[in-house]
C-alpha cells in the first residue's frame, strides 16, 4: 500500500500536467523546444510503446511553473520514467476491466467532451489575437520609430530643467522605497537620460491631449471593472 502510493505521488506531475496544461496555458506565447526529428520508441511498456512524440508532447503540456524541468536531461528522463509508470498502472486500470464499467465509461465520455470544448475556445482565442495581430504589428513599429526619433531629439531632451529631472528621479526613489526598502536606486547621473526622455515623451502627450478630444466614460468603466475596494495605483502620471 504504501509503495502504490509512492508511486502514485511520482506520477502527480504527468497525470496533473496534461489536465492543468490543457486549461491553464491560455494566452501562453512561450513553448518547450523540442526535437523536429522522426518519431522514435524511447521506451516498451508491455505491449505499449512510449515514443519521442509522447514525450515532447507531455513537456508542451508542462505549465510555466515546470518549464525548467524541460530544458534539462535529468528533468526530461524524469518525465519519461513518470509516463512509463503511468503506462503501467493505465495498462493494470484495463487489466481489471475499468473501462467497461458504465460510470467509468460516462466519465470518459464527460471529459473527451471538455477537453473539445477547451480545444474550440483555445482555437477561438487564436482567431481573435490573429484577427488583432496586424494592428498590433502597425501600432508597435509606429511607437518604436517615434520613440526613436524622440531620444534623438536632443533639443527638447536639453530643455527639460534639471530640477524636473531631479524631481522624477526623488518621486521614482521614493516609490521604489516604499514597494521594497532593501531595494538599491540607481544613481541620478546613470538615468538622468531616460528620464529626460520619459519627461519629453510626457510633454507630448501633454500636447496631444489639448490637440485630440479624450473622453473616458468613467461610469462604464466602474460598473464593468471596479471592484468593493478601490485598486492601488502603480503609476499616476494625470498630474
């Protein structure tokens, strides 16, 4: 008894993985490397083989949180003496005729059904960041160049008085300090450039503000995302 339990601890990580994997990568841009090459058996299991495609395909399902475990040897042979064990006591479930009893049956069927619907809605995520993507695409390089063309603005960058620069930079300290009081701050001098750049880039928006009309609909926004308590601010640049 206390064995079977050892080994069913040893198997949490590939039983729980591909359900977690399924549900909780939703949005994740960030995959495993795994190998191109032909399908190859790493492992037989009885009459059941485990092949390289079962392997890569249990270290895509891992969730962010295991994603070093996949980047070493160790950590993938890891994985693979858990799907051994899972295939063994999957082949022990069979033996004994799990798979012919109605509830065991019905429970299949419920959870073939979710992980379809979850595949649909996956996919229609997909739909709609590539229905978005192009935007994306354009909005990013515009704000890049400009960005650009800004920090070589040396002009409006001389502009800017030291005693604004100094007054971002105490401001930044001090919210630093407040967030973590054991955190260094960097010196005013190696990052008095990037808040000059910061303050021109406030300007601007500054300007544009007076030259576009801005209207937020603060009711909307409240009855659709304010919560019993009101959110704390991480940055208020409205002043």
């Amino acid at each position: 008894m206390v064995r079977t339990k050892q080994i069913l601890l040893a198997l949490v990580l590939v039983l729980v993985v591909g359900f977690v994997g399924s549900c909780g990568k939703k949005g994740s841009s960030e995959s495993v490397p795994v190998s191109s090459g032909k399908v190859e058996t790493l492992a037989q299991v009885g009459e059941q083989k485990i092949t390289t495609s079962d392997l890569e395909q249990a270290l895509s399902n891992l969730p962010e949180s295991y994603r070093a475990v996949a980047m070493t040897t160790k950590g993938k042979r890891q994985i693979l003496d858990n799907l051994i064990k899972k295939s063994l006591l999957v082949q022990e479930a069979q033996t004994r005729g799990y798979q012919n009893d109605e509830a065991v049956k019905n429970r299949i069927k419920e959870f073939q059904a979710q992980s379809v619907e979850r595949i649909k809605q996956q996919i229609a995520d997909l739909q709609k960041r590539l229905g978005s993507l192009d935007k994306q695409v354009y909005e990013n390089v515009l704000l890049t160049e400009l960005n650009d063309q800004l920090k070589q603005d040396t002009q409006s960058l001389k502009e800017i008085p030291d005693a604004d620069v100094k007054g971002y930079y105490d401001d930044y300290v001090r919210k630093l300090k407040l967030l973590n009081p054991a955190a260094q701050a960097p010196t005013l001098t190696s990052v008095s450039d990037q808040i000059r750049a910061i303050l021109v880039e406030e300007d601007l928006l500054k300007e544009l503000e007076k030259k576009h009309k801005v209207t937020v609909q603060e009711n909307t926004f409240r009855q659709r995302y304010a919560g019993d308590k009101d959110d704390v601010v991480i940055q208020d640049n409205s002043n």
